[in-house]
C-alpha cells in the first residue's frame, strides 16, 4: 500500500494575510501543481485549462477557516499554490443570464481566450494571476504582469 507524503498542514499568517489582502476588489480562486515550472510557466503565460475553470480551480473566502480547509483540501496536488485574482466589477458589471452553454464562463465574460484546437482550449491572461506561493519553503512569487 503507498503512502501519500506528508504535508506540513500549517500555515503562516502571512501567507494567509497575503492571500486576504486582495479580497478587496477581488473574487480569490486557488489551483495546485506540484511542478514549480508549470507554476512559473501560469504566472508568464496564463492559466490553461479544459471545459470549465471551476472544476480545475476552487473559490475561496475572505474567512481564514475557508483559506485553509482548501489549502489542506487540495495540497495533495503539489507544493504550489497559484492564487488567480479576478476583479469583482466584471462580474458585476455583466449580465449572466443568457449566456452560451457551450462555453466556460469566463469565456462568456470575456476574461479567457478560447482555442478549440488546443487540449486545453481555455486560457485565462497572466494579467489575472496574482501569484504562486511555494508551500514547502512559505516563498511567494508575485507575478509583474498581474493588474
């Protein structure tokens, strides 16, 4: 039988306050990867995914139980944590209802790119990525394009 290594389930104040800073003006979601290169890789060119951003990320609550129940929830999937900010506004500012099925919903909002030749058809701009933080050695990296 194999054994999932262990994590240290504990987490930093400031990574926690650095993650409820943007709370403000933004709806915070959370992805997982274990490779750091695909974590800079999403932070230069942007976050790639298939079908629909909610079943590859999870939303995530300005309350700190919320931040890290997800972030114990998830770990499993790798050391680094992407953070992806998107803008309220956007989300206030546009009517949902009426919108295409066949696509993902920040397609619909005009947030992602869409390129159904691609395995991973979507792909949301570095402009939205806000960060990745490596949880094994509590480092963040910002991201410069992020807006």
């Amino acid at each position: 039988m194999s054994r999932r290594p262990k994590h240290n389930l504990q987490i930093p104040k400031t990574l926690l306050d650095f993650i409820r800073e943007k709370f403000t003006d933004s709806r915070v979601y959370i992805h997982f990867t274990g490779d750091k290169s695909v974590a800079e890789k999403i932070l230069s060119e942007g976050f790639r995914y298939s079908e629909s951003f909610a079943q590859t990320t999870s939303e995530i609550s300005l309350s700190k139980i919320d931040i890290k129940y997800k972030i114990q929830l998830y770990r499993e999937y790798g050391n680094f944590l992407i953070v992806i900010c998107l803008p309220i506004i956007l989300f206030e500012t546009r009517k949902t209802r009426g919108m295409d099925t066949q696509h993902d919903t920040l397609y619909n909002l005009g947030l992602s790119d869409f390129d159904p030749g691609e395995e991973l058809e979507y792909k949301l701009p570095p402009q939205y990525i806000f960060a990745y933080i490596d949880l094994e050695s509590n480092s963040i990296y910002k991201n410069d394009q992020y807006s």
